[in-house]
C-alpha cells in the first residue's frame, strides 16, 4: 500500500525538479487534494489509501 504522503512529498519533488516551480509545499498538497477530489480516479488509484 502507498501512503499517500509519501506519495504527494514524491510528486511534488519530481514537479519542483522538473518544472523548477516555486509553488509551495502545502499549497501544491492543496492542489493536488483538490483535483483528486473533484477527478474521476481511474481504478489504479482506488489501490491508493485516501485519507
């Protein structure tokens, strides 16, 4: 199982490094809560424990 922390921290790593954003920490966290939110989740992502 994935903790999906673990999971937003590596995501967010891999944006800031790729696209050298200045986006904060918590607020791509925010983000990225509210598009999975508001998303239709394929069903990979049901395999992922939302808090």
């Amino acid at each position: 199982m994935i903790d999906y922390e673990d999971f937003k921290r590596g995501l967010y790593e891999y944006f800031v490094g790729k696209y050298k954003n200045k986006l904060s920490e918590d607020m791509f966290a925010k983000l990225l809560d509210v598009s999975i939110k508001y998303s239709k989740p394929a069903k990979n992502w049901k395999k992922l424990k939302l808090s």
